[in-house]
C-alpha cells in the first residue's frame, strides 16, 4: 500500500466511524470513546480532517441527520475541538 493508498483509506476508515457513532450503532457499542480513539489511533486522522470529515458528513444530503444524530455530532464536534493531538 503506497502513502497515497493510505491516506485514502485512513480517511475512509475515520468517515466511516463518525458516520457509525453518529447512527448509533448498537450492535458494535460505538461511543464517544471508541470514535476518538480510532480518529486518534495509529493509523487516524488529524484534527483538521477530522473536523472536515465531519463537514462532508453534515453536507452530505444522503445522510440523514435526525435531531439524535445532530446531537450526538455536536457532542463529537465539541470533544474534537476540546482534544489535543
């Protein structure tokens, strides 16, 4: 996998985890915690595309943002901001 490669998957893997915590997915437990921990992993992402994948998400007219998902996106938003890394 060459850097290019990666890059694009790291981004694809950390869109995926924002957009499956904001649905609330039970079956996987997907909190706050297991979120942040995959955008702050070895192989996440920085903080700014972090913050701009969340932008894609909320741009994203496929992407259905019930009041529960605009409140766990706020709380997410808030925690990215707070974060160091």
């Amino acid at each position: 996998m060459n850097n290019i490669d990666l890059k694009e998957w790291r981004l694809k893997r950390a869109k995926g985890a924002i957009e499956e915590y904001l649905r609330g997915v039970k079956k996987r437990a997907a909190d706050i915690e297991w979120v942040m921990g995959v955008l702050k992993g070895s192989f996440g992402v920085s903080k700014k595309e972090a913050l701009e994948l969340i932008e894609q998400i909320k741009n994203d007219v496929t992407f259905l943002m019930t009041p529960e998902r605009f409140e766990r996106l706020n709380k997410l938003i808030k925690r990215i901001e707070a974060e160091e890394w």
